[in-house]
C-alpha cells in the first residue's frame, strides 16, 4: 500500500511539474512573438486603407438594400435544384 501511494504522489509531481513546465513555455514564446512583432511593426508597417471620394452608384449587389434576396438570385437557385432533381430522378 505504501508502495502505490509513493508512486501515485510521484505521478502527481510528474503531472504538475509537466504542467508547470508547459505553461512556462508557452508563456515566454508569447512574450517573444510579440516581441518579435512589435519589431517587426516598426519596418513594416500596414498600410493605410483611403476610402474613394465618389460613391458607387451602380452597386451589383446580390441583396437589395432592406435584406431580401433578390429575383435573379432566387430564380438562378430555382433552376439550379430544378435541374439537379431532374438529373437525379428526385422530381416532385
């Protein structure tokens, strides 16, 4: 019995001292990658996105401005699943 109970508080110091090890790691590889690009922000920084001055007024957008699907859209998937069920022996 106190054969198992040593070997059982020896896989527990095991288990933690992994854990602790583990989380050390990973801790200061954070701290580097950042490190690293913080660095790295400096010579390279992102560039600056300048919004267009005139607005798009012929927008080719596939919803219309209140959320709905338009038409053209919903008569395209129409014909699509029409053809698939067709080809596929499903039709209603």
């Amino acid at each position: 019995m106190d054969n198992m109970q040593q070997q059982f508080i020896e896989a527990g110091t095991l288990m933690l001292t992994g854990m602790v090890f583990v989380f050390v790691f990973l801790g200061v590889l954070i701290v580097f990658i950042n490190t690293v690009l913080a660095k790295l922000a400096v010579k390279f920084p992102d560039a600056i996105a300048v919004p267009s001055s005139r607005p798009n007024k012929k927008s080719k957008s596939k919803s219309t401005t209140n959320g709905e699907i338009s038409p053209a859209v919903v008569a395209a998937i129409s014909g699509a699943v029409k053809r698939y069920r067709t080809q596929h022996g499903q039709d209603k």
